[in-house]
C-alpha cells in the first residue's frame, strides 16, 4: 500500500483519480491528464521584490542600503545594478556593481527597472 496522493482532476476538480500507466484519469468527468512533474524538477523563477520575474542580463535598482560583510562600504537604496546574473544560493543575483566590484545581491532587495 503506497501513501501516495494522487492529485485531483483539473476538470472537475474531483479527488477519485487513478493512475493508468503514465496517466491520471477522473472517474466522474472521464478527463485524462498527465502527472505533473515534482516541483523540485521545475525550472528555478528568481523574482524580484515586486513578484516580476527576472533573467539574465536584466537591470535591476537596489530598493535598500545594503551593507557589504567585510568592507565599510555600502550599497545605496537607488543603485541601478547592470546585466544581473541569476545564481542558486542565498544570495541568487551575482552582479558587478561600479565602485565596489563583483558581489551577490537578495532579489527581494532589487527591483526590476
Ligand atoms: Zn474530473
């Protein structure tokens, strides 16, 4: 016996689905779909502090003062950031910013312009 839940139907929203092979079929509306793939297999969305979805090579402008560890330099709320690189960690945008150099900023401190 699998603990598996199997998702409901997209159609009708019913919880009586079933597998068949790769398949999902709804009993009550006969609607066939296909299982969606884990969520950890899905392409990465970085946003930003607004919710607008960000890529590679995007401007975007710090939206606080933000400290840098391990220098007395900080970088001003306003700070427009150029070709911005989107990276896995907890700082997910890698940048080179003028007058400070290459540095790891949080999307939820930038806004896309
Ligand atoms: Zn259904």
């Amino acid at each position: 016996m699998t603990d598996q839940t199997l998702p409901p139907c997209p159609q009708c929203g019913s919880i009586y689905t079933y597998e068949d092979g790769a398949l999902l079929i709804c009993p009550e509306c006969a609607h066939e779909f296909s299982v969606q793939a884990p969520s950890e297999a899905a392409e990465r969305v970085w946003r930003d502090a607004n919710g607008s979805v960000l890529a590679d090579g995007d401007t975007v402008t710090v939206i606080k003062d933000l400290k840098i560890k391990g220098s007395s330099s900080v970088v001003k709320v306003g700070t427009k950031v150029k070709n911005i690189r989107l990276v896995e960690g907890d700082h997910d945008i890698d940048c080179r910013i003028d007058g400070i150099g290459q540095m790891g900023l949080k999307t939820e401190f930038v806004k896309k312009v």
